[in-house]
C-alpha cells in the first residue's frame, strides 16, 4: 500500500493559524499534505477574547477589542495567501470564542479528517499550569489531529531572536490560540 493510499481518507482538512511559529509550521505541514492528497483545505482563525479580557483585568476597551480582532483577521488573511501561494484553494474561517470549542465545532460542521495545529511545548513547571483546557482537544474531535511541535533547537533560536528583538518589538500580544 502506498503512502497516497494510506492517507487517502483525509478529504477535507483543518488547518488552525495564530501566526506564531508553531502555527507556521503547522500551516507549512498542512499545505504539503493537502497539495500530496489532494484535500479540501480550510483554514481556521481564533480570537480568544475571554483570555483577552481575563489578561487586562476586565479593562479592555472597545477600541482594544477592535485591534485585536482586525489583528486576528490580518493574521487570517496571510494564512490564506500562504496557502494559495503553496497552490491551494483554501477557506479561511473567523470566530470568537475558546479556540477548542471552535476547532471541534468547526471540524464537526465541515465533516473534517485532520485537524492540524501547532503546538509551543512547554518548560518547566509552566506545563503543570496551563490550565486553558486545551488538553481535551483530543477528546472533542472525532477525526484525526496532526500537531506540528517546534524542536528544542527552533525553540532556543527563537528564544535568542525574542531575546535580541525584544526591545524594539511594540506589537500587542498575539490575540489568538
């Protein structure tokens, strides 16, 4: 049995983008496999304004919520072109809410094979508290879930890039997971 046989059943698959690194790899991933299997391919971006609001105290004004969301829309936009650039024909999808709760509602709605999302490992006792849930993804989806992980090497260059740049970045934290 080929490869292109063993991964046929993924017809119609979720990509999820934040714009990160991790979320890069996943669409650089994503897009290969679905160019190969020639997939369905949908892109989906999530605006978490609860942890927004949770982060600021409850102090975010609507102005802030509007950056955040044109922010988020933007980084939907580069998801989709990166795709197109790659050759596919992708569909970009916006929501508010727990980005489980929509990856899962989104998969479910478009009858999705794989879902594919990155995913920064973390150090320390800082994996002990997470405490977003995001763990239950697993549990929520009734298909398969590819997770592109950075390798400790892209996660030390990248710290060292943060490290040398840190003083001349003035973006807002990334809204979305």
């Amino acid at each position: 049995m080929n490869r292109r046989t063993a991964m046929g059943s993924y017809k119609t698959i979720l990509l999820c983008y934040d714009g990160s690194r991790e979320g890069r790899k996943a669409l650089r991933q994503g897009a290969d496999l679905a160019r190969v299997l020639g997939a369905q391919t949908h892109l989906l971006a999530v605006l978490d304004t609860r942890t927004q609001i949770a982060h600021s105290a409850g102090l975010l004004t609507d102005i802030a919520c509007s950056q955040f969301e044109t922010s988020a829309r933007e980084v939907l936009a580069e998801g989709v072109a990166s795709l197109k650039a790659r050759g596919l024909e992708a569909q970009g999808h916006f929501a508010h809410g727990l980005p489980v709760d929509e990856i899962a509602e989104l998969a479910k709605e478009l009858g999705a094979d794989l879902v594919i999302v990155g995913h920064r490992c973390r150090r320390g006792l800082s994996r002990w508290w997470g405490g977003n849930g995001n763990a239950n993804l697993l549990d929520r989806l009734s298909c398969s879930l590819l997770v592109a992980c950075s390798s400790v090497e892209e996660q030390k260059t990248a710290e060292i890039l943060n490290e040398d740049t840190a003083a001349l970045s003035v973006e807002p934290v990334n809204a979305l997971t």
